[in-house]
C-alpha cells in the first residue's frame, strides 16, 4: 500500500507547489437528462486552499527572441512526434470529449468550434509585411552549395555568403514577427496553451452560469468561493487528466522541464480564466491592464519588457474570448444555430426547475445589448491590438453586420425559434407551463453608434442586467412617402431598411 501511494504521488504530483489542486477529486453525478443539475462532489480533501483564480496573473512573461533559424520556434526537429505521444494526444481529446456534458450549447461541439476560431485567429497572427523572405529557399540554397563545393572554390565561397545573407533576412524577418506580435509569433509553447485552453475550457460545464450554480449553493461554487465556478472546475478537471500516468510522454513533450510546466500552467490559467467575463474582480484587472498597455498612460519607469508581455497576454486573452463568442461574428446562419442552441439549454434549465428565469423574456433585446456591450467592442479591441491583420476589420465587420441583421430580422427569427423549441420541450415532461411566444413586433430603425461604457450591462448570456438600454422599438407607420430607405453592408449581401 506505501509503494502503491508513493508511485500515484510521483506519476501524479509533478511539483509541490501544484499538489492542491489534485487533492480535489471531482466526482460529478452523470444522468441522462438533458440538464444535470448542480455537481455533487464527494471527496472533497479538507485540505484544499484555492483554485485557478488565484494563479492569474496580471503580465504572462513570454521567453525573449533567441534567434532566427537556430531557435527553438523554427527548429523542425522538434516538431517530430513519435507515434506514442501522438496516441497519447489522440487518448487525451477523447478523455476531455468525454467529460464534456450532453447540454444544447456548452458541449463539445461548442468546444471544437472555438478550438478551431483559436486556431484560425492564431494562424492569421500577423508577420511584417515589409519582409518577403522566401524560407524555403534556405533550404535550396544549402543544396545547391553543396554541389558548387566540388567544382569551383570560389562558388562555394559565394554561395557560402550567399547563405549568410540569407540566414541574416530570416533572422531578421523572424525578429520583426517577434515584435509585431508581442513575441506569440516566436513561442510554440504559448500557442499550443491557448488552443489547448479552447478545448478544455468549457469541460464539465452542467448548462448553468455561474450565477446561478453559486444561486444553488452547490458544493462546486462553495468550493471555488463563488468565483469563475465553472472556468475554474474545467481548468481543475483537465488538469488532473493531463497529469494523468497514461499522458506521461505527451506531458514530456509539451513541457520537458519543470520551468516550461509552470509556465504552461500559467497560460493555461489565464486563459481559460478570461472566458469569465462578468467576475467584476476579472473585469477590473482587464480594464486597467488595457488602459496601461493601450490608451496611452504608459509610464515611463515601467520596464520596457514588462509592457511587452502585457501586450502579450491582452492579445492572448482577446484570442480565447472571441473565439468564444465567435458564432457572433461569423456567417448569419452560423449564429442563427448556436444563437437557438442557447436559447434550447437556458430555456431546458428553466423547465427543469434548475433556473427561475425563462429566457424567452427579452431574448430579442439581449442580443441587441450582448452585441452592443461586449461583442462589438471586443472586435473593436481585435483590430486596436494590431496584431490581426486582415481578421481585426473581418470580425467587426461580420458583428457589426450581424447586429444590423439582428435587428431587421431578430423578432421574426426569435419567433420561429420559440415555436420549434416549444415543441420539442411539449414532448417531455415539465414542472412549468410553457410561456407563449413573443408577439411579432415591427423591427426598430437602425441604431448609431452606441455608446460604448465599462458598466456590466448584460448577463451570463447576453440579457442586460439594467433596463436603461433597451433599444427604441420604432411602432410608427413606415410609409412610402417617409423616404427611410438605407443600404447596409451585412454578411449576407445588402439589405434594404
């Protein structure tokens, strides 16, 4: 029994400093039901003192440009997996896809999404666009040294600078992708954090906001003290399955040294943390850091790497959140699907007795403020940061095209919704009566710019906490006569108001 503790202690407490986190043993009650109410934890240790939360960290430091080819971010070598971490890796999606819950919106499907918006903002990271270095011609250029070699003396001698000018650009064209992008461009290790923290930060999630679980007094908000509740246990549940024995070389891969583990950590923290955006603590941290990093109250005694990877960790963060929502700002069908889907968990929650609010109030006004008051600011960020080329001006324009949308078609499509998902929630039994659809309202005019504040004006699911905001629904007669005609841009074409 002493040796069979001590190898569980050494496959899966790699650093003291961790072991806490481990001591939490989540052991969620799975049905078939299409909500499954509050988590039950059932060997919760005594001795655990804090979550995730209370790693976040204000600056992630990101390692320094070491080089151009020589470096670690440009060395194929180490982009070589053996077979056995690549089955390890394929055992561990599987294992987080299975710990994800059958709820309408945050399963793994959601997740899969964002893990590829991750990906899609990562790869269009953009590089200095006054280089265009050819890399691939090293490599040619090598070779056809090579051959000159044993002809002629002095081609070789030529080819030989020709290489170290070229070593040189690529030296230099990686350096400037360094600086443009805060260093991401230049740290595998950081990328792969922030689309692993894709997958697995809505793991566990039960078709509750936080509000609500911690509402319920159930024993997982009592065990993160109410705070980023389910950002939190994903990060936990997740973790504990990395440091599983059976991902032993996959954990050797990722992080080799115990600095890189403790970095990785850190990332991942931060990031999947960031998808809290309602903590009012989380909001304040991410207000000022932008305020010292962006809108110019930078101060002169701060270190000039110290603003860097600030910069750094707003872009890191920024990827995970729009990702998150990025049904928002894509194709008007895609966010018409997850837009229902959100609508088919909140409102199952509702007649299950799991929330008091039925969703179906206000749902056509809630995205007008979500889009308003989040989405379209955070586009706003995207294209601010400088990091994204061509994506910051994509996703604004699809959130701002969306919004118009949305506004000229919302009641309608809010509407047929209601009415489909009625239908389906008739067939099972329910606790509640069913609410009747919202009558169909005329749509309002197209709104101006709206005023942009810092305030919490919406919930967990984009329905305003305030009633201040609601947009003017315009019930005057629209006649020919009037002239109100306008063309706006919207992803779908033209439409005419």
């Amino acid at each position: 029994e002493s040796n069979r503790k001590k190898n569980n202690c050494n496959n899966n407490i790699e650093n003291e400093e961790e072991s806490h986190f481990l001591n939490a043993q989540h052991c969620s009650s799975k049905s078939n039901d299409v909500l499954l109410g509050p988590i039950t934890n059932t060997n919760l240790s005594s001795g655990y003192i804090g979550g995730p939360i209370d790693e976040v960290v204000e600056v992630i430091t990101l390692p320094k440009f070491c080089g151009g080819i020589g470096s670690t971010n440009n060395n194929k070598q180490q982009s070589i997996l053996s077979n056995e971490v690549c089955n390890q890796l394929k055992e561990f999606v599987i294992k987080i896809a299975s710990m994800y819950r059958d709820v309408p919106f945050h399963n793994f499907e959601h997740a899969s999404h964002v893990t590829m918006s991750v990906y899609k903002l990562i790869k269009r990271i953009i590089t200095p666009p006054e280089q265009h270095v050819d890399i691939s011609s090293s490599s040619s250029t090598s070779s056809s040294s090579t051959k000159n070699t044993k002809s002629n003396t002095n081609t070789k001698n030529d080819t030989s600078m020709k290489w170290t000018q070229q070593q040189q650009k690529l030296h230099d064209f990686y350096q400037e992708a360094h600086l443009a992008t805060f260093g991401i461009s230049s740290d595998p290790l950081t990328q792969f954090a922030v689309v692993f923290s894709a997958l697995i930060h809505d793991v566990d999630h039960t078709g509750l906001s936080n509000q609500q679980l911690i509402q319920d007094k159930t024993m997982i908000s009592q065990l993160f003290h109410g705070k980023s509740v389910a950002e939190q246990n994903s990060v936990v549940l997740s973790w504990e399955t990395l440091m599983d024995p059976q991902f032993k070389e996959l954990r050797q891969c990722i992080f080799p040294t115990a600095s890189e583990k403790k970095r990785f950590r850190q990332l991942i923290v931060n990031t999947v943390m960031a998808t809290d955006i309602l903590d009012p603590d989380m909001l304040m941290l991410r207000k000022n850091r932008w305020e010292k990093a962006f809108n110019n109250t930078y101060n002169a005694d701060v270190d000039a790497n110290v603003d860097f990877n600030r910069k750094a960790t707003i872009v890191i963060e920024h990827i995970i959140q729009a990702s998150d929502v990025a049904h928002t700002m894509q194709h008007w069908h895609i966010f018409i699907k997850w837009n229902t889907l959100l609508y088919r968990e909140l409102y199952a929650a509702y007649m299950k007795g799991y929330s008091n609010k039925d969703p179906t109030e206000g749902w056509y006004e809630g995205q007008l403020k979500f889009y308003d008051h989040y989405v379209i600011p955070l586009a706003y960020k995207l294209r601010e940061c400088g990091v994204f080329g061509v994506s910051g001006d994509e996703y604004l324009d699809y959130a701002q095209g969306n919004r118009a949308e949305w506004a000229r078609k919302g009641h309608d499509e809010t509407r047929k919704m209601i009415q489909r998902v009625h239908r389906d929630v008739s067939k099972h039994n329910s606790n509640r009566t069913l609410s009747p659809p919202p009558p169909l309202l005329p749509p309002p005019p197209p709104l101006g710019e709206q005023e942009m504040d810092d305030k919490n004006h919406f919930s967990d699911n984009g329905f305003s906490n305030s009633n201040t905001l609601t947009p003017q629904v315009c019930h005057k007669k629209i006649t020919p006569s009037m002239n109100r005609k306008e063309k706006i841009k919207t992803p779908t074409g033209y439409c005419i108001m």
